[in-house]
C-alpha cells in the first residue's frame, strides 16, 4: 500500500490545471503593462529597481526572472501590491482606495498636499 501512495503523491497535477501564480513571461508582461499605463520610461522604471535598461527589458520580454529585491521594489515603484505582480487572479489597485466619494476624496488629497507643503516648510526652517 506505501508504494500505492508514493505513486499517488508524485503524480503531477493535470496539465489542465492552471497555477494561480503567473510565469517569468507573464510577470514581465505585467510589469510593462504596468509601465506603459502609468507612462514610466522603461529607464525610469530601471534605475528605480536598481538595474540597467537592458536588464529591465529582458525582464519585461520573460528571459530573465526577478530577484526578490527587485520584485519589492517594482511593487514599491508602481504602489501595487506584490499579489498583483504574481497572481492571476490580482487586478493592479493601488494600495489607497477612496471610498467615501469625490468630496471625501478631495478632502483627503488637500490634507495630503497640506502636511507635504508644510513637511517641505519645516525641512527648510531646519536647514538655516
């Protein structure tokens, strides 16, 4: 009966069967999706990661994978989370979603654009 088993374990899944995870290719096509709707120079997107233009480009045309670090900081660049680079099932949201309507909205964005005015003030004063 363990040879039964054994047998059973080491059955590969049906071809039929599709990963939730996306491939190296469709990871790289993401991403230039990604940077393309958000129109990031695909140099941009590079130096921000860490890498050349060449190695970003053989990352978006799948003959090259990414590093963990790399990854993070691709997630990081475009405000996604690491789901929406990896699973199939993810749709590129960012991380902040406004759910209280425009005014809301509008309010949040003024208080956001008010403490950024005032951090650069403060840094200013700092630096006399």
């Amino acid at each position: 009966m363990r040879s039964l088993d054994a047998k059973i374990a080491m059955t590969p899944a049906p071809s039929s069967v599709k990963s939730p995870y996306l491939t190296q290719q469709e990871v790289g096509a993401k991403i230039s999706e990604l940077r393309q709707e958000r129109d990031v120079p695909q140099r941009v997107l590079a130096e921000a990661v860490g890498l050349d233009p060449s190695g970003m480009s053989r990352i978006e045309s799948g003959e090259r994978g990414l590093a963990v670090d790399e990854l993070v900081a691709v997630a990081a660049f475009f405000g996604v989370t690491l789901d929406t680079l990896l699973r199939r099932d993810a749709d590129a949201a960012p991380l902040f979603r406004n759910e209280g309507g425009d005014a809301e909205g509008k309010s949040a964005l003024d208080t956001f654009e008010s403490v950024i005015e005032d951090f650069f003030v403060f840094e200013a004063a700092a630096r006399t």
